[in-house]
C-alpha cells in the first residue's frame, strides 16, 4: 500500500511538472514573435504620440522637437488651422436646424431602446453615449459647414470620399456581381474586364483620368468639344472637382466589391431558391427576400474593410487636383502630408491621430449598429 501511494503521489507531481515545462515551451516560442509584433506596433504609436504633441525646431547640429502639449490639436480644432480642417461655419436655414433634431431624436431614441430592452452595463452605456456625441458632432459639422457661407474642411471631405464612395461601389459591385452570377453568354470575359481596374496603381489611376478630364487636350477632348465642354476646367468649381475625385475612386475600388460579392453570390445554396421558384417567387422577390438576406454578413465585413483603407486616400486628390480648389478636395491624410512637407512634424502627427481617432469611432459605431446586429441575427 505504500508503495502504491508513493507512486501516485510521484505521477500527480510528475503531470503538474510537465504541464508547466509545456506552456514554458509553448511561450519561450511564441513570446519573441509577440514581442517584435508589439515593438512594431505599439512603439511607432507612442512615438508619434509623442511627436504629436511637440514641435518641431530647427538647432545648432540638426533639429529638436520641443514638448508643447496639446498645442497641435487645439491649432486644428480652436485655432489658426480651423478653417482647414473644420471648415468654415455658416448659418444654417430652417431645414439645416430640422436635420439636426431629427439626428438628436435618432440618437435618443437609439440610447432608450438601448437602456429599456437589454442589459444596462456601465461600458456599455458610456461607449453608446460617446458615439452618441460623435455622431451629434458631425451632424452639427455637416449642417454648418454646407449652411450660407460656410466651407467644409478636410474632415468633412475625407468623410463624403467614404461614405458617398462605398454607397455606389457597393451598388455598382452588387450589380455586377449579380449580373456576373447568372448564365449569360461571355460572363468569363466581363469578369475579367470588370477586374481590371483594380490591377493598376492608384497613381495610375489618378494620372489617368486627370488625362481624361482635360477639356482641351485630353484624350476625350472631341467628346467635350461635341457636348460644348471645350475650356471648361473640372477643378475651379469645389463640387466637381470632388466629383473627380470620387469617379475615380468609385471606378477604382468597384471591382474590390464585384470579386468578393460574386464569390459570395456563386456560394449560396440553391435549395432556398428552387423553393422559391417552386412557390411561384419572381425574380425580383428572390432577390430582396433571399439572396440579398443571406449576402448580409459577408456585405457587412467587406464594407468595414473597404471603409478603413477608405479613410487612407491620398493619392486620387494628390494628383487630380493637388487639394484644390483651395482645400475643397484636401483629404486628411492629405493634408498630414502637406503639413509634414512645411516641416511641422508635429501637426502632421496630429492630423494623423485624428485621423486614427475618426477611424476608430466610425468603426466602433459601425460595429455595434450594424455588424453585431446581423450577426446575432444570422
């Protein structure tokens, strides 16, 4: 018996020892790549935290970088460069102020349902506030920036490339794919046609249809002349010129929509929709009732992506118009780019945490209304 009781007691040593010796192994392997990933990751961050918040001077052997605070940021927000990246605030008319009620009542309404029909959590609860306050701080931006006698700023601009770009490109996608999905002659041919786009540089891009909308010697030329376009600049007037921009855009970006909905199209299962023909369903009601319903996750996922390296754009708006009119095209990642060319290391790093903080509460408000949503739902 006490033999058996010492062997035992060794075997119940010997496991817990070797548990440990395998999660020792297990980390000494993992915890180099963890921490170079990190060291890539977060020390770039808290280094331009911290260029965010100095100044850039020139010195006797080089340059220093003097701390200043928040001094960058209140320049964007409250000071001399408010204009540009705000935008100038007009007075807004009887149906700018009706906008902005209707936004305060949707997120009322939306912070209520909230409290009434889930759990309350205090995270929970302040998260949805904050975002709550966003979305009343664009709103209120949008109103007064396009009101009589105001101007959007970089901010304002850099959000119409996203939301107005991803809207039509996820159309113009969907229905392509769509069309692509069905047994039409020479849909092989169009499905590579339709991809072509995407395989060439956003600098090429940019170069080429700042060729195609010259009036006078661009390659379309004769076509401006018929339509009486001759001398007619795209880019003196704000709102064309963020046109051509985003035609562009919208023209590059397409078929990054079109590949992805089509391969999500040719993976659905067919028994849904025999059943539907079965039951006398036309097209149009598969379509909204079935196949659409069932493109919601993967739509969903594709849009959050698309929307991130939407926020990026840099290089249509660089080469088109170089920011003009003005600043009436200047995207944000533009404008760091401009001021980090004027030697202000520090407003640039500014712009770009902005940036970064733009980024992250349209992600987060896109996450929690909708993508959460259709998960929990299919």
């Amino acid at each position: 018996m006490d033999v058996a009781k010492t062997t035992s007691v060794a075997q119940v040593q010997v496991v817990p020892r070797r548990a440990r010796t395998d999660q020792f192994s297990t980390a000494s392997f993992i915890l180099p790549a963890v921490l170079i990933i990190l060291f890539l990751s977060i020390f770039p961050l808290l280094v331009s935290l911290y260029v965010s918040m100095s100044r850039l001077q020139f010195a006797r052997g080089g340059v220093e970088l003097n701390f200043v605070g928040l001094a960058n940021y209140a320049k964007l927000l409250v000071g001399i460069d408010q204009t540009r990246f705000l935008g100038k605030f007009g007075t807004p008319n009887i149906f700018g102020w009706l906008v902005l009620g209707l936004v305060a009542l949707g997120l009322a309404y939306w912070i209520v349902q909230y409290i009434r029909t889930t759990r309350v959590t205090a995270i929970g609860l302040a998260g949805r506030l904050i975002l709550a306050v966003f979305a009343m701080s664009l709103a209120l931006l949008t109103v007064l920036t396009l009101a009589d006698g105001g101007r959007p700023g970089t901010l304002w601009v850099t959000l119409f490339y996203v939301y107005v770009g991803i809207a039509v490109q996820y159309a113009l996608g969907l229905l392509l794919a769509y069309l692509c999905a069905q047994h039409i002659p020479g849909r092989r041919f169009f499905r590579v046609v339709f991809l072509l786009p995407m395989m060439i540089t956003p600098v090429g891009v940019a170069y080429m249809f700042r060729m195609m909308v010259d009036t006078s010697v661009g390659p379309l030329a004769p076509l401006w002349v018929v339509l009486g376009l001759r001398d007619v600049s795209w880019v003196n007037n704000p709102w064309t010129a963020r046109g051509a921009i985003l035609v562009s855009d919208i023209w590059e970006w397409t078929p990054f929509m079109f590949i992805v909905l089509l391969a999500a199209l040719e993976s659905l299962p067919t028994e849904p929709i025999e059943a539907a023909v079965v039951d006398g369903a036309n097209k149009w009601q598969i379509f909204r009732e079935i196949t659409l319903p069932a493109l919601l996750p993967v739509s969903t996922t594709l849009i959050l992506i698309r929307m991130i390296e939407a926020f990026k754009i840099i290089d249509l708006p660089n080469i088109l118009t170089s920011g003009g009119p003005g600043t009436a095209t200047e995207s944000m990642t533009l404008e760091s780019y401009f001021v980090w060319r004027a030697l202000d290391v520090g407003g640039s790093a500014a712009v770009a945490y902005l940036l970064l903080f733009v980024v992250t509460m349209v992600a987060t408000a896109y996450g929690v209304l909708v993508r959460r949503r259709v998960e929990v739902e299919y």
